[in-house]
C-alpha cells in the first residue's frame, strides 16, 4: 500500500509518522488519553484486557507508555482480582459473551471491583460486532449502567509487528481456504474475519484504498468455479464492505480513495514457500524461537555461577537490528565483525580494560577516561554482544 497525499491521509502534515507509531497514538491517546476527562483525569486507573486484546497492546506500547497515561495497574479479565474500589477502570476487551458476563460481574452487586460511581470506560477492537443481545444484557443492570462512561468500537483488529508490517493472527487461513476439503462455511468465516481486521488497518491509518484484485475466471462453460477461485474476490469484497461502513461512521475518514490495497493469493508466487529465506530476520526466526520480536537465551552468569536466561528483544530501537534484518546472513555476519573491531578500536574503555589485562597499571587519568567512556561502552556492548551471541546460534546449528 503506498502512502497518500491526501490532506485526509494519516501521513499529512509535517510529522511522518510509521504504522507502528499510528497504531500506538491510537491505543495511547485515543484510548487510554480519552479516559482522561473531568474528575477522573488525575486519578490512576485499571486497564482489564483479554488475551487478544493483550497482545494487541504490547506489540505497540511498552509498559512505560501504558503507565504514562495514567495505568497503574494491567489486569487480565478471566483471572481472579483483587477488588480496588477506589480505583477507575478501562475494559479493552473483545465483545464475547464471556467478556460481558465478566465485566457486568465486576461491576454489578452493592461491592463492584472497581470505583463506584465514577464512570467506567469499556472499549472493543471490533474483534466481531458487538451483538444486540449483549447490549441489552448490559442495559438490563441499571447498577452497572450508570458506572459506564463510554462503550466504543476502537476498529483495531491487527499487530504491529514493526514500522510498516502487521499480521492479523489468522493461523489456519490456509488449511481453511485452500485445504484438500473444501468447506465453504468455515472458509466463509475466515475470510469475514480476515476482511475485518484488514479493514481495520485502514481505519487507523485514515486511509480509503482502491480495492485491487485478480478475478476468478473459468476455462470454458463446463468448468465448475471452485470456492478456492474465488478467494480473492470474496476478501476484496469483505474489506470494500467494511471501508464503505467506515467512511459513514468513523470521523474524518477520506471520502475518495487515497491509496490501493492490492490482494494477491500464493498462486501468484508459487515458488516462495518452498524457497529458504537467509535474511537475518528470517534465520532468527527459525533457530530462535521467537515469541513476536522476544526471545529467551541462557548467558554466562556474571558472578561465574551457572548459566542464566535472559530475555533479548529484536526491535526497531535497537540500530544494529535495523542495518542487519534484511541483510543475508553471511553479509550480516561480516558486518558484525566489522562493527566489533572497530568499536573495540575507538572505545577508551575497551582499550584501557585491555591494557589492564596485558598487566599494566591503571593511571588515575586511565581511570577517569574510563568513567566517561562508560555509560556508552555499557549501551553499545550490549547491543552488539546480543547480535554477536546471535550470529555464535546460527553457526553452532
């Protein structure tokens, strides 16, 4: 999708901002930074959230962010909590019956979990539509009626998985649409819920695309159209529903297209999948168990005891990450130790800590170089030792 200049367009104006960033401006200030209004805005609240909606969040926002915006505490909704009825709350749930029934639990009865007269804020990524029936379950409870501030659809149905990447966490897509047994109703499901969540990438970005596609088309009058040829289309159709209910409802949504969302099915590149990509980002997906951009290693201790495990994080605010992901591997790896070399090279702290293991004595000016070069010494070391003990992985497998 190419980015528009469309004064309607999220890119307009003199700050560009990635996808990441949108995505995280709409879950901070939009969400969270709403919930900031009259008597409540001083005051630290609860965010409840589901499993989905959790990583929703963290694919975007750190802890830190949450927290800024006056988050002092982040529940999980089917867990046990302990009831804090001086404190506001902000549901960020799916709109599932077993959400609902939990929240009306929450905060019905004479001791609800959380404050009870100020209002609760109750959002929902639009995960599916919340139902009629489930409104008027919540309106039946006058109690918990009154303690609801607002219930809004945030239309965010997608992770951020960098700047300008996201998945919308369809694993079996495949195994539905084009598995060996064609079953149009469960095929049907998917793509409904795939057309949603990608619909709802445009609502964040404020985007209204031309809808390209590669039609279904027969061999000749006697050939049967399978549902498998008409995938595309029907996505296309999905997404293209979804957008033309946007540009009514959702507030300065463009009402021209401004970009093109072109959907491509694996037929176009049949050669891919079976094709080993020798990225860095790919081989570090393969051999280290990625969990997102996290994964967990055992590291020497230093203390000198046993090993111990370490969480590592692969993001866009590490710049070696950045130079290195898109790189092949043994390029990447040269320019690792090319970067060791010379950071070992320039840095005043890696030189004198060598000087001192050759056997000469440290001088007080030695040690005062030292001091100053350390705070970086410490930040570059621990960047470029992760991605050195990274490139150690791939040779050892």
């Amino acid at each position: 999708m190419s980015n528009s200049d469309c004064d309607s367009s999220s890119y307009s104006g003199p700050e560009y901002k990635n996808f990441r960033q949108i995505t995280r401006d709409r879950l901070l200030h939009e969400m969270l930074g709403s919930a900031k209004t009259g008597s409540s805005k001083s005051t630290w609240k609860v965010l409840i959230m589901d499993k989905l909606t959790v990583k929703v969040m963290s694919y975007s926002c750190k802890m830190a962010d949450i927290t800024q915006e006056g988050v002092s505490l982040v529940e999980d909704i089917n867990r046990r909590r302990q009831p804090l009825p001086s404190m506001d709350a902000i549901y960020f749930i799916q709109p599932t019956k077993e959400n609902v029934l939990l929240f009306l639990s929450d905060m019905s009865g004479k001791s609800p979990l959380y404050k009870k007269y100020v209002k609760e804020f109750m959002y929902y990524p639009k995960f599916s539509p919340i139902s009629r029936e489930l409104v008027t379950h919540i309106r039946k409870d006058t109690k918990v009626l009154t303690r609801i501030g607002a219930l809004r659809e945030m239309n965010l149905e997608y992770f951020a998985i960098d700047s300008q990447g996201f998945v919308t966490d369809n694993e079996r897509a495949l195994e539905e649409l084009f598995g060996d047994e064609e079953n149009p109703r469960k095929g049907d499901a998917c793509l409904n819920v795939m057309a949603t969540r990608i619909a709802t990438v445009f609502a964040s970005l404020r985007e209204f695309p031309f809808v390209r596609y590669r039609a279904a088309k027969t061999l000749d009058t006697m050939t049967v159209t399978t549902f498998n040829d008409l995938v595309p289309t029907k996505l296309a159709a999905g997404v293209w529903n979804c957008l033309l209910k946007y540009r009514q409802t959702i507030e300065n949504f463009p009402q021209t297209e401004t970009c093109e969302l072109l959907i491509l099915d694996r037929s176009v590149d049949q050669i891919a999948p079976i094709i080993h990509e020798w990225t860095y980002d790919a081989i570090c997906h393969d051999l280290l168990n990625m969990e997102g951009n996290k994964f967990v290693q055992e590291v020497p201790s230093k203390t000198g005891g046993l090993p111990e495990k370490k969480e590592f994080l692969l993001e866009e605010h590490d710049p070696v990450w950045l130079e290195l992901r898109h790189a092949h591997i043994a390029d990447a790896s040269e320019r690792l130790h090319e970067k060791m070399t010379n950071f070992v090279s320039k840095n005043k702290a890696v030189q004198i800590q060598q000087g001192s293991r050759d056997g000469s004595e440290l001088s007080t000016r030695d040690l005062q170089k030292m001091v100053h070069a350390l705070p970086q010494y410490n930040e570059q070391i621990d960047k470029l030792s992760l991605h050195v003990e990274v490139s150690f992985l791939f040779l050892r497998n």
